[in-house]
C-alpha cells in the first residue's frame, strides 16, 4: 500500500521501495501492454472494453506490488491478473444470454458426415504432416489467428476461455452459465472447424 | 458401434476424458476400425500443441524500452508517464 507523501518523506527507506514499484510497473506497461491488450481482445469488445480490463490489470498490479515480494515471473503474473479481469467481464456480460444449442448449428456436421454419421467421402481427415519448425513460422501462425478468428462467436468464446484462459470447464460453465452437454457441443464444434481449417489452409493448401 | 460423427464430438470436446467406461469401450472399439477417425484423434493431439505454442506467442513481451527512454518498438508510447 503506497504511503501518504508527507510519510514517505519522513521515511526515506519507504519511499525508496514505493518509487522502485511505480518504476516496475511503469516498465511493464511500456512492454506488455501491448501482448495484453492483444490477448484481452480476443475475449472482449469493442477494444475500449479491453482496453479497461487491462488498464484494470495494471493497476491491481501497481496496487498488489507494493506489499508483496519482488515478482520473478511479471509475464506469468500480469497475465494471471488480466485473465481474472476478462473473466469477470465474461461472466457481467454474458451469464443470461440465450442457449448454446440454440446458436450452434450443425452445418459444419452436416459437411462432413452424412445420416448415419460416417464421413462424407473426400472430406475425411489425413494425417496432418508436422515438418520441423512449423510451430517457429509466423506464417503459419497468421492461419492460425485466422482459423480461430472464423469460429462462430459463441463457441469461440468457450474455446479461448479454455484454450488461452486455460479456464476449467465448470468454470467456464459458472461464467457464461450453460450447462456441460452445451460446454461440450462449443468446444466440440470449434476444435473440428479449427481441424478442418487448418487442413484447408495450410496441410493440404499452399500458403507455405 | 458409435459413429464417426460421435467419435469425433467425444474426441474434440472433451467429453470422452469424463466418460464412463461403456462410453470409453465405444470409443476405443469404433478407434481400432477406424483409420481415418485415428487421423482425426491424431490430429486433434497436435492440435494442443499448435494451440498452446499459439498462446505462447500471444502472450510475447514488445521489445524492452531503451535505457534512456527513447523509446523502443513497440508502439506503446502512449502508454508512458
């Protein structure tokens, strides 16, 4: 907890330790604002949104920092804290929306098996070829950012919160309130577009 | 048997790693038979990987500031202050 300046002034000790604090998070806002605010809008919007939840995240850093042990890992601990404050938004924002079965639909099921839920022919997966060094190239990782960013919102909501929130599945089930047969159905339906999309764009496509 | 429709939900959701043991006979009974519900498995295995190497990168720190203030790379300074 800061000290009133008239204090800090009497105690040269506490404003040492106090100014030391403010220049840390100063200079972990100047070099993880940007990957936060990255990441927070994935999970929120519009951008202003994410913007608080991070601003948010910095300050409960600020706040948390002057009374506790010099933080080892900032990486670790500023994401710790930005994904409690994009989990509180989620939780606000979306606990009484409508149900999940309602918005999933089964188009992508419907392209990939037929009636008796064998795969259509020409659709069935291969084996995806994983050759050294395709998870060190940004260019497959910009078709990645794409696949993801094709999911339908609902369940890619569900998919980031347990994907890159690394949430449990109860609770990503407390936050936006549905229940785990809906749970499964998100996640189901985003891994097997991610799965499909990837195959497309980038195992059998040419974007290489 | 299950189908490949319900293999894949089972495999890809999650779900399977909660299942009982006749649901996890199922699966395992339709994955001898299946190869090309085993590509789906396998794939869906590395997906993790790519998935988690894919939070790492979002996750990346912009370059440190220089020491004397003049700034890095990364746009943040706007931030300052």
């Amino acid at each position: 907890m800061a000290q009133p300046p008239s204090q800090r002034r009497s105690d040269p000790v506490a404003a040492h330790v106090a100014d030391n604090v403010a220049d840390n998070v100063a200079d972990w806002a100047r070099r993880w604002r940007t990957p936060m605010l990255r990441f927070a809008q994935l999970h929120i919007q519009p951008k202003e949104d994410a913007e608080d939840a991070v601003q948010e995240a910095l300050a409960a850093a600020l706040a948390a920092s002057a009374d506790a042990p010099p933080v080892l890992d900032p990486r670790s601990y500023l994401f710790g804290i930005l994904k409690h404050k994009i989990t509180d938004r989620l939780r606000q924002r979306y606990r009484r929306e409508q149900p999940v079965s309602e918005l999933v639909s089964s188009d992508l099921d419907e392209a990939l098996f037929d009636d008796k839920g064998h795969w259509h022919p020409g659709v069935e997966p291969s084996l995806w070829q994983s050759p050294e060094g395709m998870l060190a190239s940004d260019q497959f990782f910009a078709v990645v950012d794409a696949c993801v960013h094709k999911l339908p919102s609902k369940p890619a909501r569900v998919f980031s919160m347990k994907e890159l929130l690394e949430c449990e599945a109860d609770e990503i089930c407390a936050t936006l309130g549905m229940s785990k047969t809906d749970y499964w159905q998100c996640m189901s339906r985003a891994r097997k577009q991610l799965q499909v999309c990837l195959t497309q764009n980038w195992f059998e496509g040419g974007e290489r | 048997m299950i189908s490949c429709r319900r293999f894949t939900d089972l495999v890809a959701s999650g779900e399977l790693d909660d299942s009982g043991w006749l649901t996890r006979l199922q699966a395992g009974q339709h994955r001898w038979v299946c190869r090309r519900c085993r590509a789906f498995e396998r794939n869906d295995r590395v997906l993790d990987d790519i998935l988690s190497a894919h939070r790492d990168r979002l996750m990346r720190p912009d370059d440190p500031p220089d020491q004397d203030g003049s700034g890095g790379s990364g746009g943040s300074a706007g931030s300052q202050g």
